[in-house]
C-alpha cells in the first residue's frame, strides 16, 4: 500500500514519533499518546527510557492493509480548504488532531482515537520517513488537517504532507552567529510550536515571539522579548495559545539576570505584548522577604522551561518553576529562606499575569528543578490513606474536585492540589527519595531534609 491510498478514516490514526539521541534525563522526554483511557492515578511521568539512535528521523506508522475497506486517495488541505483554528477548537480538539504540545490545554498528552489497540498494534507499518537536521531532537510535532508542522533544531520549522512525508514549506530562521553563545547551546531544541487562527506561532532562540503564515511559512509578524545580548534567555520550549494569548516561559540564564526570569503574552493576531510576570520578586513586592537580602541582580534562574496547561473555565494557566542558581541556598542568602518562586506551581490570571495562588514543592538545595508538566483533572479526591504518604485531614472522602496534579520535578513524588485555590490535598512518593522528611497535611508545607542540606562548601 502506497501512502496516497491511505483511507481517511486509517489516516487518524497515523502515529508519528521523532526518533534521536537524546542526551538528557530519561523521566521527561518523548511522550507517546496512548491509545487506552487514562490511569486511575494520573502521574504524568514516563519512566521508560527512550531509543538513541545517531540519525534524527521522522517516522510515521500506517495501519496495515488488513484494516482496509478500500483505498481511498487522501490529501492535505489545499489553501482553499483550510480552516483556521480557533481557542474552541484548542479546547476541544478533534480527535484526529494533535494541536499543541500535549494536545489538549489540560496536559494530559492522551489520544481518544482507538483502531490502533493492543490488538492490531503489531500490524503496523512504515508509510514513509524523513531526515531531520542533525543533532539532539525533543519535538512534538503539530498535526493539523492532514499537514504535520515540525519544528527542529535552530528555529527551523517545517510543514509536511501528512500522507507521504513531503515537503509543503521549510522556514529557517537566520540566526546571529553568537546567539548561543549568549543564550546557551541548550536554546538549539524546541520541544513544541503552536497553532492559532491561520498561523504557527514559536518562540525564537535571539529572543523573539513570531508567526509565521500556516500555508507558505513567511513571516507574519515578530516581536522582540529581550535583546538576546544583553538579556540572554534561552527557548527549549515553544508557547501554549489561551484565549487568543502566545503564553511562552524560558530558562531565565544568571547572566541575563532576574529580568529574563519572566512568563510573557502576546496577543496571538497582532503580536503586541500583552504582560510579562517575573518568577523572582522585586524588592518591596510580595516574596521580597524570602531572599533575605539577597540583592535584586542576584535573584536568578527561576525558569519556566516546560510549556503550561490552562483551564479556560478558571481563566488560570499553571506553570512550573525551576531552581535558583546557585542551588544551595547557605550560598544565597541562608537555608531558612524559601526564595520564591523557585520550585513552585503558580496559578496565573490569562489576562493579567497576575499570580493568584502558588505552591512551593520544595526549598530546592540540590538543583530537583520542579517545572513539569501539570496535568488538569476533575475527579473525586478518594485517595487510600494508607496508600499515599501525606493527605489533607479536611479531605472528604469521594469529593470532587477540579485538582492540578502530576510529577512536577525530580524528587519523583506526584501533588494533588485543588486548582481553584492551590490547597494541598495529598502526595505520595513514586520513587525512592530522601530529600523530603514531611508535608504537613493541614498547610502543605514542605519540611526538607536537614541531614543531606547543604550547609557549607565541601559537603
């Protein structure tokens, strides 16, 4: 069977995967839909490892003839035929879809499509193939209307032909020469673009939101965020769209000081800045109190480097944090301070940036970055307390209610918080750790280890 014979119906069910040498930790790279309904507990981590292989390729499986009724020919949108897409249409995607990162704005990276099942897995195929540029590849490709949008390496984005891998537009972004050395060479990946009314929209590695035309890849509009020389910030992840609004986060570098630790929204349409919330606070602000003195131009490294989730009902997006740098905190103001926001979820306003609650998963001495992904759950909360290490004493067994849960960072303990009001409910261990003695179940506090903190250098 030649992919232009692929019925429409079996085209759904293509499943692509970017195959490549990935270098970093296994626990968060390459998520993969699943094809069964999702967990009773929900943990959102992967703890497989991945493949490695030296070439970066495309790969996308076919079911196999077997399936068939009878060939019928299937093409991508034409530029007449394209619809554009719309914050309805985010929220509620199409099940042959995958229009953003983890699919839909709740995080849960999970497919509803079932003609691929354990049944007949093993009958598929390779329909067709296609080199990547070379180098470490974390992407998640967009699949919109029978078109594949493939962001890779050093801002190239490309727009495939979902039914037999060819090329319909290639953007490539022309770099300064010493981009990486000011943002890093880890800004070479993208983990993920995003769609919005007729363009794909990203987030550039010289520090620029842009969108580009979803039909010819030109340039539609661009707008500066830092100026990638004297504010570094580097991109390993593209934004989410909530409500017409390009919600990006970055890994905020030392050099580029407390002022690159920022979340920012544009307008989605015209590119206009919109807000910008800084996950360190200014001195006089609310947290000021936190960094013991520490001096404002010391305050670094909070990144959001892991897109959002968003609830549309709540208007809250919820973002993760990374470490402070240095991670030890005897070197940057005194162990007994919390430094926020580093290690935290944060529930921001979409249409302010305003943080309306947080939660501190840890006062992080060991750079346990905690910005993963958060997945958005309306269930009720009937954890066995025997089961889970820490619960909420006011919890009423069966209640339901709309919780923000997951493995936010590297201790591996998976958080239930309710996402109207960031109150703890209960959390568990998933692997063995030794960082955290106790959370108070009452408050969600967060009690550390004192006999693996770092107190002095040399330990």
């Amino acid at each position: 069977m030649v992919p232009s014979q692929i019925r429409a119906p079996r085209l759904r069910a293509v499943a692509a995967h970017v195959f490549a040498g990935n270098r970093a930790t296994p626990f968060r790279q390459g998520r993969r839909p699943r094809f069964g309904p999702p967990p009773a507990f929900l943990m959102g981590v992967n703890q497989m490892p991945q493949p490695r292989f030296f070439a970066p390729v495309l790969l996308v499986a076919a079911a196999a003839a077997s399936f068939a009724l009878g060939p019928v020919p299937v093409q991508a949108q034409s530029a007449r035929e394209f619809v554009p897409v719309t914050d309805a249409m985010l929220q509620d995607p199409d099940p042959a879809d995958w229009p953003m990162w983890r699919r839909t704005l709740d995080g849960w990276g999970y497919s509803p499509l079932d003609q691929v099942n354990r049944d007949n897995v093993g009958e598929l195929q390779m329909a067709w193939s296609r080199a990547l540029p070379q180098g470490t590849q974390e992407v998640t490709p967009l699949a919109y209307g029978g078109v594949v949008y493939m962001p890779t390496l050093t801002d190239i984005i490309q727009a495939l032909d979902a039914t037999n891998g060819d090329l319909i537009w290639e953007y490539r972004r022309d770099l300064p020469d010493d981009v990486y050395e000011f943002v890093g060479g880890n800004a070479r990946s993208m983990r993920n673009i995003a769609i919005y009314d007729r363009q794909i929209i990203n987030i550039s590695d010289d520090d620029y939101a842009y969108a580009l035309d979803v039909e010819t890849g030109d340039v539609v509009w661009e707008t500066r965020i830092f100026d990638y020389q004297e504010t570094p910030a580097g991109h390993s992840s593209g934004p989410i769209l909530a409500d017409g609004r390009v919600i990006s986060g970055r890994s905020c570098r030392p050099r580029g000081g407390p002022e690159s630790c920022v979340l920012v929204a544009h307008d989605a349409r015209t590119g206009e800045e919109l807000w910008r919330r800084r996950t360190v606070p200014a001195p006089g602000e609310p947290g000021d109190e936190t960094w013991g003195g520490v001096p404002y131009e010391r305050r670094v490294h909070v990144g959001s480097w892991i897109p959002a989730s968003y609830d549309p009902e709540l208007r809250l997006i919820f973002q993760g944090t990374s470490v402070t740098s240095p991670a030890p905190k005897f070197m940057l103001g005194g162990v007994e301070n919390t430094h926020l926001y580093h290690n935290s979820t944060l529930a921001l306003d979409v249409a302010t940036g305003e943080i309306r609650w947080f939660y501190q998963h840890l006062n992080d001495h060991w750079d346990l970055d905690h910005p993963f992904e958060r997945l958005l759950v309306d269930t009720a909360v009937a954890p066995d307390p025997d089961a889970v290490s820490w619960i909420n004493p006011r919890v009423q067994p069966g209640e339901v209610r709309r919780v923000v849960t997951g493995i936010p960072g590297k201790t591996g303990v998976v958080y239930t918080l309710d996402r109207e009001t960031g109150e703890f409910l209960w959390a568990t261990p998933t692997v063995s750790q030794n960082v955290i003695n106790d959370i108070d179940g009452a408050t969600g506090a967060v009690t550390e280890n004192a006999e693996v903190t770092f107190t002095a250098l040399g330990q």
